[in-house]
C-alpha cells in the first residue's frame, strides 16, 4: 500500500512525522540556523539561507501539499502573507473576479493595496452564473473564492466556477481554511491554487500566527516560489514544527468540532431568540446538497443572527464558555462579531450588502462538551428576553 492510498486521517499523521534519518527521531528537528554551510565553491547544498529554505519548513510544506494533492505546499508567517503572496502572481494591468462574501482581511487588500499597483477588481456572487461571466475582462486572469465564505457561510459551487473561469482563461484560486483538506479539497474540484490562515484549523490551538499556499501546477509553484523568496515573508522554523505538531490531530478535531457543530445548530434554529442560522451542513440549508456534493461535512463555524447590536453585547456579557474574540478554528469555542472584528474594514451598507446583519455572531466550535455549550447559550439566551 503506498502512502498515495492512505486515507486523509493516516497522511495527517505519517506526512507530519518523518523520523530524522541522522538520529531516528520521530518528529522533524527543528533547525534553527540562518545559513547552511555549503560543499565547496562550484557545489551547493540542498539549503543555503533559511529564507529560500529550511529543513524543518520543507517538511510542513511537503505535508500540506499532500493533504491538498497539489504540487508544492509554500508556509508564510501569517493567512494575510499567503493570500498577499497569491495575488502577486498578477501583473498590473491585470483584473480578478473576487467574491462578494470574502473575509475582512482580503477586501482590504484587494481595494486598498492592490490598486496600487495597478491589479483592477470587481466583487460578484459567484452563486450567480450570469454575474459571474459578466464580470469577465479581457484582463481577467483569476476568481478568487471563499467557501464557505466567512462570516455568511455562503457555499461557492468550485466545480462551476472552474468551468467557467478556465473556459476564459483564468485561473482560480480558493480560500480552504474553513473546511481544510480533511472536508474539502479544493484542487481536485477544479481550482489552481489553495490558500489557507494556518493559524486557524490546521494549527488549532491559537498559539502561532501562519499561512499556507497549496498549487495545482508547476508554472504556478514557480511563481509563488520566486515571490516567496523575493519578499521573504517565511514561516519561521518553531512555528513551522508547532504547526507540523497542530496538523497531527487535524482529523479527530475536524471530526469532533463538526459533529458539535451540527448539533450545536439543531438546538439553535429552535431558540426563540434566534432569528437565523447560517450553516451549509443543515438539511434545511439553501446551500446543504452543494457543499455535501463538495465537501465531507459542514465544519466547525456557524453564525447566527439574534437581532441587535444590544442583544449582542448582553449576550457577551452572559455567556462564560466560548472566548469573545478574533479568530477561529481553535480547541476552544471563539465568538466573534464581525461588523467590529473581521469585517470591520466594510462599512455598514457595504456589510448588510452582504448579509453581514448588527445582529450576527460568529460562532468557531471547539472540543468543550457540547451539551455545557448549550446550557451556556441556554442561560444567556434568558437574559434577551
């Protein structure tokens, strides 16, 4: 059986811990040393300075690229220096078709920093077939999508997406943090490159800062290569071994975190207080066959509106297990508000524009058990009405 056939929960765990074929330690050392000394004047080491490579990187990268079944895997020390790095493979002049329902982080890029250097946009529902071959330029040369989107949970279908985009000569590029390999493989679908904030899921326990870029091919490895050597925004080597350390247990947290998830969300539709639940994983979800089609489960992160920004705060102010906070995809629940965290760089037509209501939560389950989860919300719930 070659490691090709393993299932996703054994690559997790052999792709992360190669034993040292000096020593026969089971985890990669980590190596920290800037330079590496090299075998004569006309004869160069695999390695020479840490920021074009390092042994203890190589091996995370060479992890991530085969959960995703990509070409070459790249580690950057934060999700925004991974995204950044991606959308550099453009040149000016050239435009990209970027989803309506993109995380915060990214729309600032696109419509603050990439403008600067003359890389044009436009924001669509990619779940609107005419929209999207609409939107198409000459200069278009990629869509980039989230899915499920964040904080709305909107699904993207990828396969059609693909289609269209290579049927005009664009590439596609796909943010995969919220359903990670272990749910969700993006590449196969169609897409041409995988970008992922590490520090969420992968990593899992909100103690390291890191993102990933899986490609489809080796003329895109190339580019994102290069850039990542030219701009040098690496992964440093103690966090590229703590989140070698987080991906070991990336498939009984996936597994764990979304069973929860599901129930969590049953309970929560039938709450009186709860004017709507967004989570592709529910049956009665406008998007629950697409992503089933698409992906294993609906994963670890919902959110739910409950009316106002007042009922937001009384409910932050109640509840005692989740952690209010930026982020997500931890072993600890987190419970974010959008319109002030994630998404605070729309303003208020350009959130509601896009389903991001005063009243919405963002909910990350963790592994806390989910019956105290309840009971917690249960309690706080009282106190709104």
């Amino acid at each position: 059986m070659s490691q090709a056939e393993f299932s996703d929960w054994t690559k997790v765990v052999k792709s992360t811990a190669k034993p040292d074929s000096h020593t026969g330690a089971v985890n990669p050392p980590i190596y920290l040393s800037s330079t590496f000394e090299q075998p004569g004047l006309d004869e160069f080491g695999q390695w020479d300075y840490a920021r074009s490579g390092n042994p203890t990187r190589d091996v995370l990268e060479e992890s991530i690229a085969e959960l995703e079944n990509g070409d070459r895997g790249f580690a950057f020390a934060t999700g925004m220096a991974a995204i950044s790095t991606a959308l550099l493979t453009l040149k000016q002049g050239d435009h990209v078709i970027v989803t309506k329902n993109v995380y915060g982080g990214t729309f600032r890029l696109v419509t603050e920093v990439l403008v600067n250097y003359g890389i044009s946009h436009t924001f669509v529902d990619l779940s609107d077939e005419k929209a999207l071959k609409d939107a198409f330029q000459e200069n278009t040369k990629v869509v980039y999508l989230e899915t499920p989107a964040n904080p709305t949970l909107q699904v993207t279908d990828i396969q059609k997406v693909s289609k269209i985009a290579h049927e005009r000569g664009a590439l596609v590029f796909a943010d995969n943090t919220f359903m990670t390999p272990i749910l969700q493989k993006p590449l196969e679908l169609g897409a041409d490159l995988i970008v992922h904030s590490a520090t969420k899921f992968l990593a899992g326990h909100s103690d390291i800062l890191a993102g990933l870029v899986v490609t489809k091919t080796k003329a895109l490895s190339d580019q994102v290569y290069f850039l990542q050597n030219a701009m040098g925004a690496t992964l440093g080597v103690a966090d590229s071994f703590l989140l070698l350390r987080g991906i070991k247990t990336l498939g009984v947290r996936m597994q764990t975190s979304s069973r929860n998830a599901l129930e969590f969300v049953k309970w929560l539709t039938e709450q009186p207080v709860v004017t709507k639940v967004n989570y592709p994983g529910l049956e009665t979800s406008d998007s629950y066959y697409l992503q089933i089609s698409q992906a294993k489960a609906g994963g670890a992160v919902l959110s739910f509106d409950i009316g106002t920004e007042e009922n937001v705060k009384k409910l932050i102010e109640e509840i005692k297990i989740p952690v209010f906070s930026v982020s997500l995809g931890a072993t600890e629940s987190i419970i974010s508000y959008p319109p002030k965290m994630s998404h605070a760089e729309l303003n208020r037509e350009e959130r509601l524009e896009r389903g991001i209501t005063d009243g919405l939560l963002r909910l990350s389950i963790g592994l806390e058990d989910i019956d105290d989860l309840k009971q917690d919300f249960a309690q706080a719930f009282e106190k709104l009405k």
